[in-house]
C-alpha cells in the first residue's frame, strides 16, 4: 500500500484508523517524490522560523482517479528549522475543496496517526463519503502526509526493526544487551540510508511544517481533525502557535502527560480488557470461528504452542513464536465489526498450522519504521536497563496474562532502548493557553487507548469537552453516527455537546 519499500517486523508497534478497514489494495497518488535531504542535527528556534516564512505550495491538478477534481501539491519545508536556509524536505498533500463553496467556513487538515499516510487515509475517507459530510461541504479538506511518511520524503532503512532471535520481553541480562545492540544497528542503518532527518521527524518539528502549510494556505487558523498520535501533534501546534486554531476534533485520546510507567501500564489493562470483550462476544456470537468455545483458553493454548514450537507462516520459510502471535493481537481488537471475526479465524488457522494472518498489518497504509522512529524521539522510555524492565515484565504479567503486555507502548519502549538520540516528552507543564475548547471523541472500551486518557488530555486544553461512545471502536467520526452529529456541530459552529453526553452506536 505504500509507495517507498520498506521491511516488515512482525513485532512491530501498531497503530490503527477504521478508514482503511476495507482497503486491500491502493494506487499511487500523482504527487511528485521528494529528494535526499542533509543538515547537521539542532534544536529548533523561534527566530530561525521568522526569518525564513513559509514557501508557496506548489498546485496542480491531481491525476490519481481517486481524486479526481482535486488539487496535489507539494511544499519544501527545513529539515533542521534551526537551520531554514539549510537541506529541505519535500512535503506531498490532497486538497479537496469545500463541495459548499457559497458556505465555506475555512480550511480542515486531517491527520493520521504516526507512521500513518494521511493521504492514503484519506482516500478511504472518500470511499466512505467523507466529501458528502458537512465536513467535506463546509470545509477544503487538506491530507499532508508528515515529514518521513508516505508521499512525502519517507524513512527508509535496509534493515529490519527487530532481527530473528530477538525478543521484546528478555529474561535475562544477555537477552537485554542483545536487544539494545539490534536497536543500535537498526538506528546506524537507518541514519546510514537517510540522514539527518531521523533525527527531525519529531512532533515539534511536524508541527511547524504545519504551521509552513497555514500559511502557504494563506489561512489565519487551521480546524485539526487528528486521530491518537496526532491528537498530541495537534495539541502541540496550538501550544506552539497559539491562536492559529479555530477548532480541535480530537478522536481516540492519548495521554503523554502520564509518568512513562503508568502509561504502559494502563495500556496494558485496557488491551487486556478488550480481548476479554473479544473473547466473550466470540464465545457467543455464531459469526466468529471459535464460536462456543473458551475462547480465551484457546488462544492461551495457542500462545504456549507457538512458543514451544514456532509456528510456519504459509510459503515464506518465516514462523512465529508465541510472543510474534501477542504482539500482533492488539491490532485486531480495535474494530469490532470488521477485526474481531477476523481475529477468531487468525486463531483458528494458526491452531491449524498456518499463521500467515499475525504477519499481516491491519493498517495497510501504515509505516512501522516512522512509527518507531518518532516514538524514540518523542518518548522517554519506562525502563532503560534490564533490572527496570524485569520489574516491568512482572506488571505485564499480573496486568496482562494473556497478551503478555505486548501492547504499543510495549513495544515502543523496547524497540527504543539503545536509541542514539535521546527522548523528549512533548507533554505540555501547564494547560495549553490560547488553544480552542477541543472536543475528544473516546470509545469506553477502546484497546489502544484507555478511556481516562481523553480526560487528561481534556485537562490540557482549558474547556474542552469529552464525548463518550459506549463501544469498542477507534475512529468513531466514521464508525458511531451520533458522534458524527456532534462532531459537525462543533466543527460548524464551535458546539460542544453537554457535559456527560454518552453516544450509543
């Protein structure tokens, strides 16, 4: 699904967005590719922002069928903002003008999660008639795929995240030193193959590039449609730029203002909850392969047997370990419609020696080496020696029995031990000033992000207001019609829903 290759962990970290739920396969966008770019590694600065405004999009029609009568564009922003003068990095989007132009009320940019392709995103939400929302009347609708991403200049290393023997729950110090050194050589690869911009993909500087495109827009404020990662992204910009957004539609909270360790802990539960929902609707539900069975049970028996003996994945010469099978299953808990009967015949078909379905991403538009990348960057890790991660391993284990903790924070923070380039929490010391009243859209039961979370984050925008949809899904613009309404109510005249409002779907 994307343009630029790129290699396959099966242990990867995940992230997901209900849009490409239904996509197999995509085209290319017609936007041109970006060059190589090079600059020494520094911190970014107000000033150097100022003396070097923003560069003109440059627009034409785009030729890709699926967006048809739309504009591609491309921008050149500084890989080193410190530095504006310096190496650039070439930025691709998808403009869909408002289809009401006689009631335009500005331009919206929507934003994928990190590592995701909001161009590709996008054109799913226009297979399932975003351009017929109020949002796609009311608004010019800008996908801008992130510096490291997709149609942008994409991350590209020869080397894969994790090599085979390596595992993100070491049980001894010889384990841990061996996964440090393939962090290690992973990141020397991948600086090797592309420079000084591993070390720009952070969330500030994506930020600023945003505020490049607000004024290449020629817009005062930007409305933000961001979803989990890019819900912190958001919240970002408008601390670094206050006053530059009309409105916030937040979907599927996270939280960085937590201690690291309570963070990975939460996620945890909340992953282990929902396969504990998946297990009991599977158990009942006529639908779903292991209907009838203990389901959880079944699954555990899975788990032990591949770690005993990996299990083959069909044609590759690949197998995967009990550990691979955890790691993957967060990904199939995150829709319930459409991911949970899938996940019941992953299980199946593993228990019967084939176990190709873990291999594959459920986000086919994601990229998992940006995704790692910007969590190094971006991230203080928990645990940084093998004593830490022990105490750490023994949570996993009593929060979560059955997935082993092999959740997104998990592997995150395991796949950033040894990274040459220290983290730095984005998180916010005080409530963001002069930042719109947000509204967060949160499922109760969501597995890749607690439900308290889109409380916390709330508290980090002065005003903002928590809508809650009683379900399982991520994404609930597209997946929850009473979300839908009363995102267009914000989004159109700035319309919070009261206080405690709980959506059904």
């Amino acid at each position: 699904m994307r343009l630029f290759p790129r290699v396959t962990d099966i242990r990867r970290p995940r992230r997901y967005f209900a849009l490409a739920v239904a996509a197999t396969a995509v085209a290319a966008v017609a936007i041109p590719t970006a060059a190589a770019a090079n600059s020494p590694a520094s911190a970014s600065s107000a000033s150097a922002e100022r003396s070097n405004p923003a560069a003109g999009i440059a627009w034409q029609p785009c030729t890709d069928p699926d967006f048809a009568g739309m504009d591609c564009g491309t921008m050149k922003a500084p890989v080193d903002y410190a530095h504006p003068g310096g190496p650039q990095v070439s930025l691709s989007m998808v403009r869909h003008r408002a289809s009401d132009g006689a009631h335009r009320i500005g331009a919206l940019v929507l934003n994928d999660g990190a590592g995701g392709s909001s161009i590709e995103q996008f054109r799913f939400a226009l297979r399932f008639g975003l351009a017929q929302t109020p949002m796609g009347q009311r608004f010019d609708v800008i996908a801008m795929d992130p510096r490291g991403v997709g149609h942008s200049q994409a991350i590209h290393c020869t080397r894969p995240a994790k090599a085979p023997g390596i595992t993100d729950l070491p049980s001894n110090q010889a384990q841990f030193d061996a996964l440090v050194a393939n962090n290690q050589a992973f990141a020397a690869d991948c600086l090797k193959n592309n420079g000084p911009l591993l070390t720009h993909i952070d969330m500030a500087s994506t930020a600023r590039d945003f505020e490049r495109l607000r004024v290449g827009l020629h817009e005062t404020q930007l409305n933000w449609y961001g979803i989990q990662y890019s819900d912190l992204l958001g919240r970002t910009y408008a601390q670094m730029f206050p006053g530059r957004l009309r409105t916030m539609l937040l979907d599927t909270a996270l939280d960085d203002a937590l201690p690291p360790t309570e963070r990975v802990a939460t996620e945890m539960a909340t992953a282990e909850q929902a396969f504990d929902r998946f297990a009991g609707w599977c158990h009942d539900t006529d639908s779903c392969a292991l209907h009838g069975q203990d389901v959880a049970a079944v699954y555990d028996q899975l788990v032990a047997k591949a770690d005993r003996t990996p299990i083959a994945v069909k044609g590759t010469g690949q197998t995967l370990t009990g550990q691979d099978i955890q790691a993957a299953t967060q990904d199939f808990l995150v829709i319930k419609s459409v991911t949970w009967s899938t996940l019941g015949t992953a299980i199946q078909q593993a228990l019967a020696g084939d176990a190709t379905a873990f291999t594959h991403d459920v986000d086919k538009t994601l990229d998992h080496t940006q995704l790692q990348v910007a969590a190094c960057l971006d991230q203080p890790p928990a645990a940084t020696t093998y004593a830490g991660l022990a105490q750490l391993e023994m949570l996993a284990r009593q929060t979560s029995p059955h997935l082993g903790g092999l959740v997104q924070s998990w592997t995150n923070m395991t796949g950033c031990l040894g990274w040459p380039v220290a983290a730095h929490s984005t998180a916010p010391a005080s409530p963001v000033k002069h930042a719109p009243p947000a509204l967060i859209l949160q499922s109760t039961h969501q597995t890749l992000s607690a439900y308290s979370w889109a409380f916390g984050l709330a508290a980090q925008l002065p005003g903002s207001s928590v809508l809650s949809i009683n379900g399982d899904d991520y994404s609930t613009y597209i997946t929850s019609p009473c979300a839908a309404s009363n995102a267009n109510s914000y989004l159109i005249d700035r319309t919070l829903p009261a206080a405690g409002t709980l959506c059904a779907y």
